[in-house]
C-alpha cells in the first residue's frame, strides 16, 4: 500500500482523475448545451389554426414540401440529411416534441434561426413567417 506523503508516492489512480474530471466538466458543458425548450414570448395560435380538418391537411402539404427534407417523414423520424446540420434537425418522433406545446412550436417555425439560443447555436432552421 503507497502512502500519498509529500515526497512519497502517489496512489496508482490519481494519473486517472486528470482525464476524469475533464470528461465530467465536458459532459455537464455539453448538457447545459442541450436542446431544451426555451423561453419564448407569449404567442397567440390563429383561431380555427388547431383542430381543423382542412388546416390539418394545408399543413402536412406544407411539411412535406418545406420541412421533410430535414426534418423526415413524421413516422420515422430525422431525415439522413439532419446529420450534415449542427446541430441536427429535430427528430420529432421524441417525446419531447411530440409534448411540446403548440404555441411553442408555432412560435418556433416563425421565428426559426433568428433568435437565441438558435442564432449563437448554428441553427441552420429558416423564418417562416411572413
């Protein structure tokens, strides 16, 4: 057994805590990194936009023209092109997308990369508004 004194020797597994606590320190930095759902102002959803058949339909038309391309087929989740983006498109078949608020995601298709945390994050998503 080494006794870890001033001028003794080390213990065996302190050459291994260096690499550790940088792998900790990394992680937590990515994590904080992550992509949760931010702040966002308050956003009012078109009356009739929810819930409408034919709104419904405009809107899967839409998607598969504007956003499948990225984004995939809503049943089976990010396209193979989402792994050129980074960050990648959200796969939307994850729960937390499939949860999220629909005031959230309105408020996100509109305002798309121009806003942090989007813009700093490389978000290469366009503005849909207007």
């Amino acid at each position: 057994m080494h006794v870890w004194r001033r001028g003794g020797q080390r213990p065996p597994w302190i050459p291994t805590l260096g690499p550790a606590l940088v792998l900790t320190f990394t992680w937590l930095a990515l994590a904080a990194c992550g992509d949760q759902q931010v702040d966002y102002p308050a956003r009012q959803i078109p009356d009739g936009l929810l819930g409408n058949p034919a709104q419904i339909e405009a809107g899967e038309t839409i998607f598969k023209a504007k956003c499948a391309s990225c984004h995939g087929k809503p049943s089976e989740g990010r396209s193979g092109r989402a792994a050129f983006f980074e960050p990648p498109a959200p796969d939307f078949t994850e729960e937390r997308y499939r949860s999220a608020k629909p005031a959230y995601l309105y408020w996100r298709i509109e305002v798309g990369k121009t806003v942090e945390p989007y813009l700093s994050q490389g978000s290469v998503m366009p503005a849909w508004s207007g």
